[in-house]
C-alpha cells in the first residue's frame, strides 16, 4: 500500500497543477476548475492554502512543470 503523502506534498502537486492551468489558454478554465475544484476535494485542501503554498514556492512549482522562474 502507498504511503500517505505529506501536508506539504499534497500542497505542492496542487499547486502544480493549479500553475498548469494557469497558463493554458481561456478555454480551458471551465475544464480546470472542474478538475481543480475535485482534486482540492480529494487531498483536503482549500484553494486559499494552494494559492499561498504557491506564493512561497513558485520557483519550485515552475521548475515542476518545466518553467524557469520568471519573477
């Protein structure tokens, strides 16, 4: 059986996928928060927390998802 994973990992694969979708097109919002808004569900999280999660690793969300670090 799997490990459970850690407050902060679960943070940080969701701010991973929240930066994702970030920069996809428009059209894909309504998509996104679908499977955002499942995924928070899923790993007990609440946006606020992603949001500020991200804000204190961006360079490591960015380097995640294959983005140098752009301020």
């Amino acid at each position: 059986m799997a490990k459970p994973k850690t407050r902060a990992e679960r943070l940080f694969s969701a701010a991973v996928l929240r930066r994702s979708f970030e920069l996809q097109e428009p059209q894909y919002q309504a998509g996104f928060k679908f499977v955002y808004e499942g995924v928070l569900r899923d790993l007990d999280l609440t946006d606020d927390e992603v949001a500020t999660f991200l804000d204190g690793h961006r360079p490591e969300v960015e380097a995640a998802i294959g983005r140098k670090d752009r301020g």
